[in-house]
C-alpha cells in the first residue's frame, strides 16, 4: 500500500510542532521533496513482503472458562507437541504471554495488543518445542507487563495458589500460578524489574533470571532493551538448570548477547561440590522502611545459616549501592520504557536485531485507540516519562546509565569477596489483592512495593534465583541468590544444594479458589 504523503496544510502542523517557520514558498517546496523521499518507503514494502513470513495457520487454542481457569492464570490454551525426543520431551509449559507462539493470540495482558496473532515463535518458544516440551497455552500477564502484582492484567486478577485473595505477584503471573498448582511442568517468564522471581517467591517456587543476554529476547514483547530478561519458572532447582540449558544461547538476532556468549553446562553443575564457598549476607536488602516484614527477614536469615550445614562460609557483607540502585532502575525505567515501549512502539530503534512490523503497526494503532485504559502502572509511567523527555530531554536517562557501571562495579566488588549474595527476594509476603474499586495510590502501591531487591539486579544484569525459604504466617517466603555475571551455573548449583539440604520444597495446601 502507498504511503500517502503529507500535503501542504499537514506539513505546515508538521514543521510548527518541530518549531520551524517555514512560508508557503518553502511548505511548497518541502512537500515534493517530502513526498519524493517516501518512494523510498513504498520500494521497502513491497522488499519486505518478498521476505515477511506468511501468515499462520491458526494452531488450535481456546479461552479457558471461569471453571477450566480458576485462578484466572490461563490467557488461552493449547495442546502444541515439541519434537518426540529430547530432554523436555513429555513436559508440559505455559509460555508467558508477553511471548509469541504463531498462530496463537498474543494480548500481553493489555487492551494495546488484544487480537494479535504473531507470525513467528520467539526464538525460545522454538527452542522449548525442539526439546521435547508440549506447549499448554499462554499464561496470563500484566497490563504491558509493567506491575509486580497480579491485579492489572485485562483479563483480571490471578490469584495466588497458597491463598487465592492474595496477589501471585507479576508480572509473570500467570506462569507462577500455573507451575505452582501443578497445572503445567515448567513455565517461561519475563523479568524486566523481578518478574520472574517475584511471583515465584509469592508463589512458593523457583525462578531464575538469567544474566543479561544469556536467553535470546527475540521474539517477546519488549519494554527496555537494557532491562529485558527471559527465563524459567520451575517447581524445583534442576528443572530451572534443565529449562535454562535449552533456552540459553544466541540465535544471532538479539543484540542484548555477546558475540563470544558460551553457555555453561548448567544440569551438570548442580552435582558439583560447594563446601569450601562463601555467601555473603547483604545487609540493605533487610530492614526496608514500611516494606520489610520481621518474619520475612528473619526466614531468609534462618535460611541463609543452614547452608553452613553444607559446608557454605556464610558472612555479613555491606553493599550501600544497593539502595541507590533502585533509583538508577527507576529511572531508566521510565524514561527508558516511555522512549521504547510507549513512543517507539514497543519496539524503539536504532538497534541490530530482528523486528516484528506486524506487531509494532498493530500495537502502534491500538495504543492510541485505547490509552485511556491502561493499567494506573503504565499510565503513571507513561506520564512521568513524558514529562522528563518533553523538559528534561532524557538527560536523566543518560545519567541513569552511566551510573549502571558504578552499580555493576560495586556488585562485582563484593562478588570479588564472596561466591554468591543472599537476601529476600521480595520484603513481603503476598498481600492482599487490592479491590477494583480501590483508589489509584493503593492499586499502584500494591504493583510496585515489592520490587526493591530484585530491580537492582536488571540494572546489573547479573543472574539470579529465587528459593523458597520457608513460610512466614503460612505463606511462602523466597530466598534470593545472585552470582557473578555469566556464571548461572554456580547460582543454581548452590540453589539446588539448598533445595536438597531442606529436603525439597513445600506445595501450597489443597483449597478451592475464590470465585469472586
């Protein structure tokens, strides 16, 4: 289809809103020149057509009812069978749905993308089927993934397994609840600020981010090329390994990887030896003001001493920086995201990788038809982030990530010290899920509370894994492991020592989910 330029009185508004002033002897002028450049424009799209994957044939799904869906964690369902042999063969996964299956809608919990149907698997949906696994459906996330509570998708809260008028916490919500009722094996989730291991605390089960750029992005729907993460979600230690050997790798399409990225052999580390290694106990991540629970605080810290049952020298480290952190997050995480996800259509620019047109034209269109009813997270983001690219000029960004090499220096200091860092993945246990009716102060604070220690460690980029610790007033608590950079393996080998030493970790009780 012809671009159809702009004529004269469309690029008189054009050129006041760049504050140019041009007379109508220049507006005549620069309407030709305009309009010859989108020639240009035109011979791209019909390049691309010759090369754009053909349209899927829809792969069967169905929206799950109130009784197939009790804890609103399902988006649709599947029955999509990977190769008959390999080492997920006979395992079954939820694949987040911020991620594309081909074939199958895409909402990526938000009114923006509702009715897109990808035409390509994302590189690690690809992955997962040659390995064996049988994909389940699409597990419900937040609105444009931007909430750590489980209360702002559109298709409505998902409800916690252990209590189901508690958030499972987001915003891979849905993959949380699902593992963690035992509805599917394994489940793929996101983490841009810890929404992998978030929920999975919440939830009682494990969840690995991996280092930046060790899991292929492409494919899922991004929000900040610097912040975005891909990995498991799991209910023990070894699947988490097992799961994150076959996501881990470059495809040559994702910026985010190194060019000379190695994998390590993550199932087999788990049997190595740890006695003889240090963990260092982070003093900032306790003692929040208002956020942290004693019981919490003091679940981990109980959690943290048994690994000397191990063999594990476990010390008291200070990393001040970690506080300071989670303002270098917020910030990159919303000019940041404002930049990419909302003005560059998801998507942004000026990066070497692969694209998905069909999804930026479609999210770009419906995001203007329906930004009245965002989630209050992304409206909020959305406005902040606005204001500080219209009279800031992103400044703030660019200080923000100058800062994250002071932020990754100071983490890798103490890692010099020690072989791994240790404290609660969220300061809370799962809190009640605010009620729709609620006022915005509440539904925010419910979304973003929790994200105090595990948003530091997107900044960062190091890996990291979240462990039930025990229970703090009958709900799950998880432990948070961080290692060295690209080192995955010695976080999940001292994980799954752990996992063994407690004698695996405890399902939620058997009940009823609420229905209301």
């Amino acid at each position: 289809m012809a671009v159809r330029p702009p004529d004269k009185d469309q690029l008189a508004v054009l050129a006041r809103d760049l504050g140019m002033d041009l007379d109508e002897a220049d507006l005549e002028s620069y309407r030709a020149l305009v309009a010859a450049g989108f020639a240009s424009y035109d011979a791209v799209e019909e390049l691309y057509a010759q090369v754009a994957p053909e349209a899927p044939a829809d792969r069967e799904h169905a929206v799950p009812d109130g009784d197939e869906n009790p804890l609103g964690a399902w988006y649709v369902k599947t029955d999509i069978h990977g190769a008959a042999e390999g080492p997920l063969a006979g395992r079954t996964v939820a694949i987040k749905d911020n991620t594309a299956v081909a074939g199958v809608p895409m909402m990526n919990g938000s009114h923006t993308l509702a009715g897109f149907v990808p035409s390509r698997d994302a590189t690690v949906v690809s992955r997962l089927l040659e390995a064996g696994a049988t994909v389940k459906g699409k597990s419900v996330c937040e609105d444009l993934c931007f909430s750590g509570g489980s209360h702002t998708s559109v298709t409505g809260p998902v409800r916690n397994p252990w209590d189901p008028s508690r958030t499972t916490g987001g915003s891979s919500s849905g993959s949380a609840a699902l593992v963690a009722s035992g509805e599917v094996d394994l489940a793929l989730g996101g983490d841009q600020g810890g929404s992998i291991r978030m929920p999975a605390a919440f939830c009682g089960i494990v969840g690995h981010k991996p280092t930046h750029g060790l899991v292929p992005y492409t494919g899922a729907f991004p929000i900040e090329l610097t912040l975005d993460h891909l990995g498991p979600i799991t209910r023990t230690v070894a699947d988490a390994a097992l799961m994150l050997e076959v996501l881990a790798g470059r495809d040559g399409l994702d910026p985010r990887q190194p060019a000379d990225l190695q994998p390590e052999r993550y199932v087999a580390a788990l049997d190595g030896d740890v006695r003889g290694m240090r963990v260092g106990v982070v003093a900032q991540g306790f003692g929040w003001a208002e956020l942290s629970e004693a019981g919490v605080d003091e679940t981990v810290r109980t959690a943290a001493e048994r690994l000397l049952e191990l063999g594990i020298e476990v010390v008291d480290v200070d990393v001040p920086w970690h506080r300071h952190a989670l303002h270098v997050w917020n910030v990159i995480g919303t000019d940041g995201v404002t930049v990419q996800m909302i003005n560059g259509e998801g998507y942004g620019h000026n990066w070497d990788g692969l694209y998905d047109p069909e999804l930026i034209d479609y999210y770009g269109r419906q995001r203007r038809e329906t930004v009245d009813r965002w989630s209050p997270t992304v409206t909020m983001v959305a406005l902040t982030g606005q204001w500080s690219i219209e009279q800031l000029h992103t400044r703030y960004y660019a200080m923000a990530r100058n800062l994250v090499f002071e932020v990754r220096r100071q983490y890798d200091a103490a890692l010099d010290d020690v072989d791994l860092l240790v404290m609660p993945t969220v300061p809370m246990v799962a809190r009640p899920l605010p009620a729709p009716d609620d006022p915005l102060e509440t539904q925010v604070a419910r979304a973003l509370e929790m994200i105090v220690n595990t948003a530091p460690f997107d900044v960062s980029g190091h890996p990291a894994i979240s462990v039930p610790a025990g229970l703090s007033d009958g709900l799950p608590v998880g432990m948070m492991l961080i290692g060295k950079r690209f080192q995955d393996a010695t976080v999940l080998r001292v994980a799954h020592a752990f996992e063994q030493l407690v004698g695996g970790f405890v399902a939620p009780p058997a009940r009823e989910p609420a229905t209301t």
